[in-house]
C-alpha cells in the first residue's frame, strides 16, 4: 500500500513541467524522503493530526538539511519558491510543504508586499493542517507586520477567505501585535470572525483572545462579553482558559427561559 502510494506520487511529479528544475527539486526531495522513510515516525506523530498525516516520517535534522541541500545546488528567487511550493503542496506530502516553507524563510530580508500575496497562495490552496498554518503564522507573516511591509488591512480579505486555514492565519498572525499594537484595534479587526464556523479558526481566535487578554483584560473581557452569547463556544473556551471560575462565570450563555404553555 505504502509503495503504490510513492509510485502515484512519482508518476505525479513526472507530469509536472517537464525538463523544469521544479520536477528536478521534486524528484530530488522524493528520492530523499523515500530512502530516508520511518513508518514508525509516522505513527508516533499521526495522532497530532487529525486532519490526516501523510508524511515520509523525516525527523526535523533530515528536512534542514534536505532544504539546505535544495538551496545550495539551485538558485531560487521568491517567485521561484512561490512556484515551487504551490506544486510541493499539492502532493499532499508533509516534508515537501516543510521544506517550500523553510526555502521561504531563507529569503526573509527579501519580502516585499507582493510575497504577502504569494503567502496567501498557499493558504489558499496548500496548507491544509495547523502544523504548516502555525509555522507560517510565527515565522513568517509576522516579518510583514513586524517590518512595516504591510499594514493590518492587508489581512483583511484573509477574514473571509474560502479556505479555513487562511481565515486561522489573521488571528494566528496577529499574536505578534499584542504587545505593541492597540488592543481595540485588534478586536475591531477580528470581531467579523467571531461567528466563523471552522473549528480550526475557533482555536486560533481563542487562543489570541487568551493571549492579548494576559496584556489587556478589561477590553477583552469586554469584548467576549458582547460575543458570547452568538460564537462558537470553543473560543470562549480557549480564550478564558487562565481565568479564575468567577471569572470565567461572566462569560456563560444565558440560558433561554423555558416559556410554560
């Protein structure tokens, strides 16, 4: 079962541009990850991943040096790795979406508003499990923000996008304003969220509400006070995960009154 799944992928990467160094990476990575195979790895990590786990079972050590070794024998601009990753994680493979986005963070001093747009590409119709969504949203989105390349509302069409891991990414994202940036404005930002229906954007809303609330309790408090009663109750859940029991009772559905006939 495991090998016709490699051979279906091997058949797969020969179909992709041919004669182009992006099937050459491709195939590069595939006769690595395949030599360097451990089931067991696989087994220990799939339950982490409920969204499914389909990895070669590479240890952290093995995918460094295999993006080293990708880097060093090609010359890649960030077009290139654009490209390069939307065809990585389209095979579904967890060490080849890792390794677009370690190629991505080599090239950290040279983003520029369009890379944002490339970034989003992949959310859009790559990352599919929160291990991916997460590098990116503490390693590199944050570069945007942290560097002045972008400003707050370049996420804003992220809010509403079609894909679940790209609406995560806004609040993930945002985590690395808490300290610095207005408070209010944070909430006013993601308060569209709020009746978002992914669990995955629950999580991620949640634990920025926990986080920013750490640093400013009263407008947080406020703020999931005014939600409570319409989003979904996991984010309240994780958002006042470090409160105290009386404190956490403030944020209780008020329970409709049963109306006797």
């Amino acid at each position: 079962m495991i090998l016709t799944g490699f051979l279906n992928l091997r058949s797969l990467i020969m179909a992709q541009r041919p004669d182009s160094r992006y099937q050459q990476i491709q195939s590069e990575i595939y006769d690595y990850c395949t030599a360097n195979n451990n089931p067991a790895l696989v087994t220990k990590y799939s339950r982490y991943f409920s969204e499914g786990y389909d990895a070669f079972g590479l240890n952290d050590e093995q995918v460094h040096f295999l993006c080293d070794k990708i880097a060093s024998e090609y010359t890649l601009n960030l077009e290139d790795i654009a490209e390069l990753g939307l065809q990585l994680f389209s095979t579904g493979k967890y060490e080849f979406a890792t390794v677009a986005i370690l190629l991505l963070m080599k090239h950290i001093s040279q983003y520029k508003k369009s890379t944002l747009a490339l970034v989003k590409s992949w959310f859009d119709a790559g990352v599919s499990n929160w291990a991916h969504s997460d590098i990116l949203c503490s390693r590199v989105t944050p570069v945007f923000l942290d560097q002045s390349i972008v400003s707050l509302r370049d996420f804003a069409t992220w809010r509403k996008a079609e894909s679940k891991w790209t609406r995560r990414a806004v609040p993930v994202t945002l985590l690395c304003l808490r300290k610095t940036a207005n408070p209010q404005e944070l909430l006013d930002f993601i308060a569209c969220m709020m009746a978002d229906e992914a669990r995955v954007v629950h999580q991620g809303l949640g634990w920025f509400l926990r986080e920013l609330w750490k640093l400013h309790p009263v407008p947080v408090e406020e703020f999931l006070f005014l939600h409570k009663e319409h989003c979904a109750r996991l984010i309240v859940q994780y958002a006042t995960e470090k409160m105290t029991p009386e404190q956490k009772l403030r944020f209780r559905r008020v329970k409709a009154k049963k109306v006797k006939l």
